[in-house]
C-alpha cells in the first residue's frame, strides 16, 4: 500500500465504528457519496469484502473486523503519539547552556532560574562558572553572562542588573596594624589576593576610579584564587585586601567583619547582561530562560 491509502483506512474504521455512512461522513467531514467511494475504492485494493451494507445498516464482514482490529490499535498510537509531541509547545524542553562568572551566576542567574526549573521540569540548565569570556558561538553556549561593556555588538542583549561597583575590603584585624591606605599605590606594599583570568593566564589588574582619574594597580599576595567568593572567605579569614563587587561584601562591612579600603577609588561599571546569537536561533526553553533572567528582581 502506498501512503495516500492510510486516509483509506482510516474512512473504513470511522464508518466501522459508527456502523453508519452517513455519520462517519459527517464526522470526517466528507460528503456520504465521497466516503462510500473511498471504503469501495479500498476494498477493491484487497480485494475483500469489509463491510455488509443494506439500506438501514453497516455490518462488518470477518474480512472487516480482522483489518479493523489490525489498524485501530496502531491509528490510536499515532494519535496519542501526535498529542504528546503537541504538548511540547506548552511543555517547552531542552538542555540550555550559559556562560558567567560566579557572582553573577550566584547572584542574579541561580535565583531566577530556581522558580522556572519547577515550573518547567523538562527543561534542563548547565550553567558554567568562567571568567574567560568565552566566544559562546564558537564554545556552543546558548546564553552568556556579561558585564554590558563586555558584550560584543553583533548580539542580542538585555540587562538583567543594575550596575555594579567593586570595592576593595580586608579585615578588620588585618588592616589594625597597618596605616591607613592613602593611595592606589600603597596597595602594592600590602598583601592582597588576586583573581586568575584563564583568558591571559594572568593575574586581573585592580582597576580603579576617582572621578576622572584612572589608574591599574598590579597588585600580589600570599593567595591566587579563580572564584571571587574563595576571595571572600579567605579575606574574611584576614589574609589580606580584595577585590569583588561591593553588593557582595556590604553586609560583611555593616556587621564589622570587614572594613572599606581606598573607599574613594571603587570604580562602577555597566551592569551584567544577558547575550545570544540570534532570536530566529531561539528554542522555547531559551526564550524562557531569557524571560525570566530579564526580571529586575532576583
């Protein structure tokens, strides 16, 4: 059988089942002449008689309840089968992979992400800590993270933070037996702990700002890290002076268990924003991800 002969059979189980021509044919929404034509028509390919027909019912033959107990089961399959892949505009899945540096994926990614997962339990993320601005066209990602200076013009973009300032922080007890910081360049007679970036293979520089005056301090210590927040710990524990974002250690300072450095010299940058390729690109499970990153609120 060729497959224009499937609309065939499934004429003879509508009109097998209503044992009526004239209901099935309503039901298919075909005219009653067309639909007799079509079962004759598939009978004649047989060469079986299927249905016993008298003016005032339709009664299958043994030929008939055979075919009709072979096809029904698989017709009912494939239904359901189309249903559930139906469901898939409102059962959106798929892996979705994004790119940032811990804070912001501690920060504003992980609590946005939280409440969608639930929501949409075949949606699957792998977020990826990374300080090494990766090309996420060519490392296969579908979402970078990004401060907005960062994010190359050719992509789609959208602020999902307001923008950030970093601070310099030590303990309390580390910085009680040293004078009071004046300058960006007493920072390299002092003990500071560093950041790697995997992207040079070197040590981040200390950028800083006091109304129009920049300047980058290279800075060293007892203590090289690639997560701010092992920065954190070890600058609580007075290891010495860092460098993070200031909504990250404000609580530390209002509690006393770290203390402003340099407070004049915390330099603000363009918030963190999300970036893909292109929407044509866009899976339903992206377009969420994105929708619920865009939320001003963690």
């Amino acid at each position: 059988m060729n497959g224009e002969n499937f609309s065939d059979l499934f004429g003879f189980m509508t009109v097998a089942r209503e044992r009526n021509f004239t209901r099935a044919a309503a039901q298919l929404g075909v005219s009653q002449s067309s639909l007799s034509r079509t079962v004759r028509a598939l009978e004649d390919r047989l060469g079986l008689v299927l249905l016993t027909r008298t003016t005032r019912s339709v009664t299958l033959t043994d030929a008939g309840r055979r075919v009709l107990a072979a096809v029904a089961p698989r017709f009912e399959e494939i239904h359901h089968e189309l249903e559930l892949i139906g469901e898939l505009k409102d059962r959106p899945s798929g892996v979705v992979r994004i790119t940032a540096i811990d804070f912001a994926a501690n920060a504003y990614v992980w609590p946005r992400l939280k409440p969608l997962l639930q929501r949409y339990p075949d949606i699957h993320i792998e977020l990826i800590n990374d300080y090494g601005l990766a090309n996420i066209v060519e490392e296969r990602y579908d979402i970078g993270i990004r401060l907005g200076d960062q994010v190359e013009k050719d992509m789609i973009a959208a602020r999902i933070g307001p923008d950030l300032t970093m601070a310099m922080v030590a303990s309390a007890a580390f910085m009680q037996p040293h004078e009071k910081l004046k300058t960006p360049q007493d920072l390299t007679r002092h003990s500071c702990i560093n950041l790697r970036l995997p992207t040079r293979n070197a040590l981040m520089p200390w950028e800083l700002r006091k109304g129009s005056r920049e300047v980058q301090v290279r800075v060293s210590g007892q203590l090289v890290f690639n997560s701010t927040y092992q920065m954190l710990d070890a600058c609580l524990e007075g290891f010495g002076i860092a460098y993070v974002p200031k909504v990250l250690v404000e609580e530390h300072v209002r509690a006393g268990r770290l203390v402003w450095v340099l407070e004049d010299w915390f330099p603000t940058y363009l918030g963190f924003h999300l970036y893909y390729p292109s929407r044509r690109q866009a899976s339903r499970a992206i377009a969420l991800v994105v929708e619920a990153l865009r939320q001003e609120e963690p």
